[in-house]
C-alpha cells in the first residue's frame, strides 16, 4: 500500500516505526501518535544523516540507545504477559 511521505509528500511505501523517529529525534512529527509514519527513504536518510553530522557526543547516543531498548523490552514483557 503506497502513501505519502510525511515529509516531502512524495508518494511512497516506506514505513518508519516510532521508535525509529524516537531514535533519531524526529520531533517534529510528533503531532499524533502513530505505531508507523510513511517517510520516504530520502527523507529519512537526509534527516538521520544531518543527525549524526551534528557534534553530538558518543556517550549521549550510547544513552539514547539504551533507553530505546529498554523500551523495546519493556513492550516485549507486556506482550508476553498479556500471552500467558
């Protein structure tokens, strides 16, 4: 199913889950909550690029990571409890 890049509004398949525009600051999308957006690769790519250009400290990103993995396993240990 094609829709439009968020972005750019190029017509696209793409999909990028919200933990992906957690990861990569994507805040400006942030206006409603969606599991998914339909962000082209182009779009994704020039914003994840000027996110790592900018001078951002090593350590800041290894927090940034963690925190999203904790959060990935946070939702992980719901589904299987919800499961049991």
């Amino acid at each position: 199913m094609k829709t439009n890049c968020e972005l750019c509004e190029k017509e696209t398949k793409e999909k990028v889950s919200y933990l992906e525009l957690e990861t990569w600051e994507f805040d400006f999308l942030k206006k409603e909550k969606k599991d998914f957006y339909s962000i082209c690769f182009e779009c994704f790519d020039k914003h994840t690029n000027h996110f790592i250009d900018k001078e951002m400290d090593l350590e800041l990103r290894k927090k940034r990571a963690l925190s999203v993995n904790r959060e990935i396993e946070e939702e992980i240990e719901a589904i299987l409890e919800i499961q049991s």
